[in-house]
C-alpha cells in the first residue's frame, strides 16, 4: 500500500479530544519508561520519538538551555533566512487561526531558529514559559517532537497534538507546521507553525498551514520571476550590442537573457565569484562581469572547450581578463545618491538607501577594505554592531555582488573608483549621523574655517 504523504490530522474529525489525549498519554508513558503500550503512536511521531531517544534527548526536559539570540544575530538571521519578503503573505494567510487570541504564529528558518512570531498577549505569555521566544532553537534535536522540527526533519506538513510532543511540559499544547521550499532549488527555508493550547486542536488546521507554506512558496516563485526580469531588461541592450556569445545570470546561476548561447534555465557558478575569468563546466573559459543582481557571462574564443576538464587552478579561475571597470559612486546629490557602472559591453546604474549610500563612501574611500567592527564604528560609533552591519551588507550586496567583495568589505579591487562629492563637504550626505561621514564634514568646516 502506498504511504500518502498530504497533510496528516493528529486526531480525526469528530473524535474527542479529551479522551484521545488521554490514551495519548498511555502510549507516552508506555514508551518512555519501556512498557506495554496500548497502541502505537502515529508513524511520525514515533519515527521522531525514536530519533530522540536514539540522541538520549532527556523527554522530562524543561526549557531549552541553549543561549537566545541577541537582537542584531536576530535581524541578520532574519535577513538571511529567504522568507523576510514573505512574512506579510503569511500572516495574512493565517490571520483567521491567530485572530480569535488562542493560537500563535510562528516563522522559523531551515534550522528551527524562531524568527517571527505573533500572537495575543495572553497566549506570547504562555509561549514565554515553554521558551518559545523569538530567537530560540525549536530544531528537534534541541526541544523534542514539535511541529517546527518534527517538519523540517520530515519534510512535511506535521500536526502535533498534547502527548505526542516528546518533552513532558509541552503536552498541554498543540501545534501545526509546513516545511516551506526554495522554488528555485527545491531546499527548505524554513516552517511556519500554528500553535495553541491542546483544547484548540482542529484536524483542518494542518491542511490551512500547508495550504499557506504552498502559497508562499508560489510568491516567493513569483518574486524570483520578478527579479530576473529586471535583470533582464538592464541586460538585453548590452547582450544586443555584443552581438557575441553572452548570458546574464542571477547570483544563483539563474539565466535571465542570452545571447548566441543554447538557451538553459541555469548554469553552475564557481564559488567566491569574483570579476575577471572563471572555467565553467559547460562554457569553458568565461569572462565574468557584474550587473545589478547578477552577473554578465561571457564565453571566451580560448582556452579549453566547455566539455574538457580544467586540468588545475589555473584552468579553474583565471584571474585577469584584461576588461576594466569603472564604478562611479556620485554623492552630488543628496536625495538621489547613484552608482554608476560602466564596462566594454556597457553600463547600468543603481540608486542606494542612505544607509547603502554611507557604505559605499566608506568602502570608496577606504579602497583596502573595511571589517564588519571597523564599518560598525565608522556607521555607528560602536565596533561591537558588527553584526548590524553584516545584516546591511547583505541586503547591499543583493544589488551589488560582483561590485562589492568580502573579507573584508570592499570594492572590486580590478576597477577603477571614482567618487564624486559636493563641492562644499559640509554638504556631504546631510542626513547621516555616521561618525565617519560627520567626521569628514566638520574636517571641511575647520579647513573652511
């Protein structure tokens, strides 16, 4: 018989509650202490019961030990999760199970780091006392048998009801979770769960929170869709004007445009991609040049054939391909900061926030680079923000990978910069309250004076 693998209930409709946590409890009770059980649990719960028993994860456990987060790991992790543009989608889709002040709504990422979490007071309240707080670990392997772990271990919709949580002291709750997918590479990002006291458990409630993790992965479909159609309207007119073998690619390798290449959905990039020349396993010997969220690909008339194997380093990254690239970063004006980007095949421009455009005269006139402490102290007079400024740098490079490098941050170091500011530096980015970008404003105003 085959196994469906759709949304399971944790109690069918119609049974009673009440007496099915009780024979829940016998079965818990049973398995834990080695005796006779008077059934047997669900497949999932008792593949995850043996799991953790296997890890000799104590089932009296109280709350988590391990150390919360702090609020600056929590913003990046949040930022680097992939789900941050999907949160709204989310809550929106369950608003009617939360609503009614019973239930809590939970986003994790693909390790079961609490990330978002809303709910009534009352309810955040008992979540409080399980350590069910944003920034916790909720992984199986940390907390026991739940539905955020219990499905991203699965890999699947799960709905965990009283006894057949694995630590005693969550038995008095019930929760729902879905896996949620990368459309683009079919990983999981994370879940999102529903949880409530066990009186609130309706067998529907697994199929609402699966419904939505689909939905979400449709939209985050939709936004990657969104996103290679910028690319490709920045990149057409140049692949045009090459009139040469040429593809724009995303950050992930995700075609956008081509030109005189075989048409394909995605190519394999190397790691720590960089400007200059890359083998590539189907294209051969490649120059790489930034565009704005990705990169323009161009297979080169020499070296080996796209089908031979590079024989050493050498073959697998050449440094320089002999093309430079002239990155503009104008300051001029105030409320409309640009960088510029200009290459052989042509160029293409990107307007920061004000936060980016701190960074970028930072990393302009700091050409050596700038660590995460040193950025922190130059953007908020604090070195100990670091991971405030990993969190910015990561939403930077979203727009600007093949511009901006790491390790430490800086700009492409085969460009050429130019840096264009007021003539009165007093006047320099106005707004900002960086101790950096004060610094070279009051450094005008004593010359001036």
């Amino acid at each position: 018989m085959t196994q469906s693998t759709g949304p399971e209930p944790a109690l069918a409709a119609g049974e009673d509650p009440r007496r099915y946590a009780q024979i829940l409890t016998a079965v818990y009770d049973a398995t834990m202490t080695g005796g006779k059980s008077p059934a047997r649990p669900r497949e999932v719960i008792g593949d995850s019961w043996r799991r953790l028993q296997t890890l000799g994860i104590d089932p009296e456990l109280g709350n988590p030990a391990e150390t919360q987060m702090d609020v600056s790991d929590l913003e990046l992790t949040r930022r680097e999760s992939g789900l941050f543009d999907i949160l709204d989608d989310l809550a929106r889709g369950l608003e009617s199970v939360v609503q009614d002040g019973d239930n809590i709504l939970v986003v994790a990422d693909r390790h079961g780091r609490v990330l978002w979490r809303s709910g009534s007071t009352a309810v955040l309240d008992r979540a409080d006392d399980l350590g069910f707080v944003e920034g916790a670990n909720w992984a199986e392997d940390s907390v026991g048998t739940n539905a955020i772990g219990t499905a991203l271990v699965s890999r699947r919709a799960v709905q965990i009801f009283s006894a057949e949580h694995y630590v005693r002291s969550h038995h008095s709750w019930t929760c729902a979770g879905a896996p949620i997918r990368d459309p683009r590479t079919g990983q999981v990002l994370g879940a999102i769960d529903v949880s409530g006291p066990a009186k609130t458990v309706h067998p529907t409630t697994i199929a609402l929170v699966d419904a939505v993790a689909r939905l979400a992965e449709s939209q985050l479909r939709e936004l990657h869709r969104s996103t290679l159609d910028r690319l490709r309207s920045v990149a057409a007119p140049m692949l045009a004007r090459l009139r040469s073998p040429a593809l724009a690619v995303d950050a992930n390798g995700w075609v956008a445009a081509v030109e005189s290449v075989a048409l394909r959905n995605r190519i394999l990039l190397p790691e720590d991609l960089a400007t200059g020349r890359f083998w590539l396993p189907t294209l051969g010997v490649c120059d790489f040049e930034p565009l704005p969220g990705g990169w323009l690909v161009r297979p080169t008339s020499y070296g080996r054939s796209a089908g031979s194997t590079p024989g050493g380093a050498a073959d697998s990254s050449v440094a320089d391909s002999g093309n430079t690239t002239r990155i503009r970063i104008d300051l001029r004006n105030s409320q409309k900061p640009r960088i510029e980007v200009h290459s052989e095949v042509g160029e293409w421009t990107h307007e920061p926030t004000p936060r980016h455009a701190e960074i970028l005269y930072l990393l302009a006139t700091n050409r050596h680079g700038r660590t995460a402490a040193q950025m922190a102290a130059d953007l908020f007079g604090d070195a100990g923000r670091a991971i405030t400024v990993r969190a910015e740098m990561s939403r930077l490079r979203k727009h600007l990978a093949g511009i901006v490098s790491t390790q430490p941050y800086r700009l492409d170091e085969s460009s050429t910069v130019e840096l264009l500011m007021p003539s009165d530096l007093s006047r320099l980015l106005p707004h900002s309250s960086a101790p950096a970008i004060c610094a070279a404003r009051l450094f005008e105003h004593d010359v001036r004076q």
